[in-house]
C-alpha cells in the first residue's frame, strides 16, 4: 500500500464471533469504517491516523453475501446495516458514526435510515448514484466481468487499480500498483469468490437500493465525498456524488479534484483535509 503504517496502536476484539480492529482513544466516539473489500488490504491504514483525531476508530470484515443473498440486494444492505448497529453495541458505544467508501456507501446511507437515533454522522466517499445515461458505466462493468470471468484474475485487478489512480500516479509509481494488485489478490476474500459472484456484487454497487422517500427522510448529518476522476467510466463518477448531493441538499459536499475512486489509497492526506471540519464538529455530536 502507499500508506504508511498507522501509528494509533490497534487491537483486535472479538465481538459475537466478528473480529474487530479498534483503535479504543478514552472519551471518543466510535467511527466504523465499511467496504466491501476486506480489512486485510490496508485500504484504511493511510486515513486511521487523521480519524483518530476525532474518534476511536474500528473496521471489520462484512459478511459476503451469496448469490441467492444477492437476489435481494435491498435486504442484504438491511443485514449488514444491523450488523454494523450490533458490533457498536457489542463493542460498548450506544451511538456511533460510519465512514462508508464506494460500496460501504451504500451501507453508510442504510444506516442513516435504518438508526436514526444511533448514528450520529454518515460520510460517504465516492457513492454510487444513478445517471440518466448509465451506458458508459454498463460497458466498463462488461469490460470488468468478461475479464474476471475469462480467468484473469490479476489483470482484471490490474484494470481495477489503474481505474481507480490517477493517471500521474499509474505513469510514475507502478512499482506501488503492482504492489496493491498482489497484496488484494492475497488478501481479499472477494477475489477468491466465484467469478460469477464477484460479476454479479459489482453490478449490484452499481445499483442504488434506497427508496427517494428513504433517501429524502434523512436527518443524520451526512458528508459526501466525491472523487473528481473517473477515467475507466464504470464508476463511481464525480456526476454521480453531485447526484446524490442533490437528493440530500443538507449533505455537506466535497470534490477531490484530480483523484479517483481510490484516493483514500493516493493521497489520504486530500481527504483529511476535505473531512477534516465536519468530523471535528460531529464528533461532538450526541443527539
């Protein structure tokens, strides 16, 4: 990874059987962080140290879901949202806030409906969100599936990443792509799933699953943060975190200009600072 190692020390807890990694920081509320992708990548590592600021800090691996789970994508969201209510609770906290990156986003937001009371602020970075013309992103999950699907695990990793930086970092840092394509080929459960399951959870975050009256009932403050690149057009784009903005115009709003879905990984510094004053002023917040 580009990140350095957190300097926070971090335990590992076990809550109802789910292993958890907390960062515990005495009178600071919990923030859980959410993605798809599990925590054995370090995809968080270069952010945890901004966010210990303000929060006791904690991840976990979310359950995958089946095939059969994935027939009902709105229910799937709704069990891991009381998933993430239920490890808070075990892990002692009666509120607590969520960080939820590209597919965590869609969780993030289901929490937000689903524990009005519990959660006390949403931050979505790089959400999916439909566009009018959708076109574009459909060829680029094609693209994607009849790779994984045509036995190229690491290329379609490679395709995944390279999408994801921008194209200076791609140009002049290839050493570290190769290092993140190996260390998610070695550490994600998801890509030693099925590649028919794997085609068919991306096209489900390529969807949306809240209702508008969901969305609209919102009152949980929420920031969303939006990447300002989208060079492999198969999401999430800056259009579509200015979409879902303008579903929730209460929603603080912030673009990170020049970086891609997987800016957390490029450059963690951008978003701490674009987060930096809502996540000061709602650690504050108890409701």
């Amino acid at each position: 990874m580009t990140a350095a190692t957190p300097s926070h020390a971090q335990a590992i807890e076990s809550v109802n059987g789910t292993d958890v990694c907390i960062t515990r920081q005495q009178g600071k509320p919990l923030m859980l962080l959410v993605r798809m992708a599990s925590r054995g990548m370090g995809g968080w590592d270069g952010i945890w140290d901004g966010l210990c600021e303000h929060f006791s800090v904690a991840q976990f691996d979310l359950k995958r879901p089946t095939a059969k789970d994935l027939e009902d994508p709105v229910q799937v969201f709704q069990g891991l949202a009381q998933d993430c209510a239920n490890v808070a609770r075990g892990l002692g906290y009666d509120g607590f806030h969520i960080l939820g990156w590209t597919g965590g986003a869609h969780l993030a937001l289901r929490c937000a409906v689903d524990f009005p009371q519990t959660l006390l602020s949403c931050t979505v970075v790089n959400p999916f969100y439909p566009l009018p013309d959708m076109r574009p992103l459909h060829k680029g999950n094609e693209f994607m599936r009849t790779m994984l699907q045509g036995g190229g695990r690491e290329v379609y990793t490679y395709y995944w990443f390279m999408a994801g930086l921008s194209p200076e970092f791609v140009r002049t840092r290839f050493d570290e792509v190769e290092r993140m394509v190996q260390a998610r080929l070695a550490a994600d459960s998801f890509m030693q799933a099925q590649a028919t399951d794997v085609s068919r959870w991306s096209e489900v975050l390529r969807g949306f699953w809240l209702e508008e009256a969901e969305l609209a009932s919102i009152r949980t403050p929420t920031l969303i943060v939006g990447s300002g690149l989208d060079p492999a057009y198969f999401g999430p784009s800056p259009d579509m975190a200015r979409r879902l903005h303008s579903r929730l115009p209460a929603a603080e709003f912030a673009l990170a200009e020049g970086y891609g879905s997987l800016m957390l990984m490029e450059a963690p510094q951008v978003f701490i600072r674009l987060s930096k004053a809502f996540h000061s002023r709602n650690a504050l917040n108890t409701h």
